[in-house]
C-alpha cells in the first residue's frame, strides 16, 4: 500500500485520478490545496484532507513526511507560479527523502509539437520542468494535449526529442496513467512524457 500526495487536489484531473485511486488501488492518499471546502464529495476512509499552499514551504515539508509518491497537478489558474512550486516541490522532497514524483506540465513545452511555437505563454511550464529535470528525482513529467471531458481512457505517449503526436486528450486517460505510474513506480522514471489521444 503506496501513500500518495496530491498537490492542487481539487483541479479536473486529480478529480479523476482520486476516484481512480480509490476504485482501483489500496493507496492512501493526502489531498492538498489551498481551499479544502472546494473539494466536495470526496469522503472516504482512504482520504486526508489537507489546506495548504505549494508556495509554503514548511507545511509542504509536514506533508511531505511519510509519503511515497508526490502527485503535482498545478497547471491552469497558478501558473504564474509554477516555478516557485516547481522549487520547493523539489526542495521539500529533498529535505524529507521522497523520491518519486508525477508533475503534469503541458504539450508545447519543448518547441515538440508539429507546426506550432507557444512562444513566452508557456515559459512557466518549461522553467518548472527544467527545475524539475535538473533534480534527482524519480520524477516523469506528463505533457498533455488539450483535455477534454470525453469518457474513454484512450491515449499514447511519446517521449522528450520526439514530435508531439495528435492535439487532444481526455482528462480520464491522463488519470489512468497517472495511477500507472503511482501503482508502478519504477515505470518512466526521469521521462518527460507526451500524453495524446491516438488520431
């Protein structure tokens, strides 16, 4: 049984990756984000729910205690300050042993998808990614298309150097590998992982 911190518990993903967690694993999990009265109908014996801020790095390190996989789905409205979190994220697993890291980030983030240049918009993400690839993390980046809402698991992956395949993906496929690579961990470790649904 794997205890599993989530960072930024109330965003759309983790929603999908907590009812995936609880459904088909034994994990205990710690929910963490900045207003635990936004995550409704998540009650369960296997739960701890936490209010907390990524950018406090001593509660950061309190949590971090005793876990085996730090889950960070920190994208959307904080990335402004991805690359704070990114940092003590980093400095937080550091400081208490916790190797294994799952980071969502986004498609774009290395110039790797055909035809298209995100210029300056996502230069929170790569700072955030280079953070955490200069670490010596067990970390695997995911690096999703756009999401959408759509109920299937259908998805590949292509790996950092390789183009970006396809432009969507739904938020349940990218659950469904985030809980893959928490129930195993030695699976993409110190991988950047492009995440898209087949075309």
């Amino acid at each position: 049984m794997s205890n599993v911190l989530i960072l930024g518990a109330n965003g759309q993903v983790a929603r999908y990756a907590i009812d995936k967690f609880l459904n088909e694993t034994d994990a205990q999990l710690t929910l963490y984000l900045r207003n635990k009265n936004n995550l409704r109908n998540m009650e369960s014996s296997r739960n701890r729910v936490v209010e907390g801020d990524v950018l406090d790095i001593e509660k950061l390190k309190e949590e971090m205690q005793g876990q085996d996989i730090v889950y960070a789905n920190l994208a959307g409205d904080l990335a402004d300050d991805l690359e704070k979190m990114a940092k003590n994220i980093v400095r937080a697993m550091d400081s208490t042993g916790v190797k294994r890291l799952i980071f969502i980030s986004t498609m774009g983030i290395y110039d790797e998808v055909p035809g298209e240049k995100y210029g300056s918009i996502l230069n929170p993400y790569r700072k955030s990614a280079q953070i955490i690839e200069a670490s010596d993390l067990d970390y695997t980046i995911l690096r999703p298309g756009w999401f959408t809402n759509r109920d299937e698991v259908d998805y590949e992956t292509t790996q950092k150097g390789e183009p970006f395949k396809g432009s969507v993906v739904s938020r349940k496929s990218v659950a469904d590998l985030i809980v893959k690579l928490a129930e195993l961990p030695e699976l993409e470790v110190r991988r950047s992982l492009g995440v898209n649904k087949p075309e």
